[in-house]
C-alpha cells in the first residue's frame, strides 16, 4: 500500500489534525479499518484516535482519495464526531433499539 500525504492541516480548537491524500494499491480497496492501522503505524498516532473519514476510490486506477482525521484525545473525538463514525471504527455506543410493539404499548 503506497500512501501519499497531500495536505496536513492541524486545527487547534478541535485538537485534530485533519489529513488528506492518495492511496495506490493492488488487487481490492483497502478497508477503513486497514487504512487506519497503516496511518497509525506511519505517523506514529494511536490507533483509537485515527478516523477515517472518507475513502474514495478512483474509477479504472488501483488508487483512492481519503481524508482521515487524527485527534488529540479520545474524549475529544467523542466530543465532536458523531456516533455512526465512531461505531464505524468500532468505538461508539450502540443504542437499544426497542421493537414496534413496546413503541405500540406506551401509545
């Protein structure tokens, strides 16, 4: 997996740092999940605190645009980003979803 950093930009109020490049690769489209350990291993950065935002791949080319976002701090990155992003790399909070009928009962 060849990753290329185009811009790097970090944002003080939101203690991240938001990242934006190419990726080339061979065979299928790496996972969030993969692209994720790969930033975390090359930038240093704990994996936990690593998002992958958005992982678009290019039509005809074995290569991807991205744009992940590193935080700070994990109470941070709980703070601002929404739970479908956080369930998505396996760090959010599931919540119960109560069935038809209990909903149909209270009314």
């Amino acid at each position: 997996m060849n990753i290329q950093i185009i811009n790097d930009e970090k944002k003080q109020l939101l203690k991240k740092r938001t990242l934006t490049g190419k990726l080339g690769y061979e065979g299928k489209t790496p996972g969030r999940l993969e692209l994720r350990k790969e930033i975390a291993h090359k930038l240093n950065a704990k994996e936990e605190l690593v998002l992958v935002k958005q992982l678009k791949p290019d039509y005809g080319n074995q290569s991807a645009h991205f744009i992940i976002e590193i935080y700070d701090d994990a109470e941070t990155m709980k703070q601002v980003e929404q739970n479908y992003m956080l369930l998505r790399h396996g760090q959010g909070e599931q919540k119960e979803s109560k069935p038809a009928e209990e909903a149909a009962e209270k009314k």
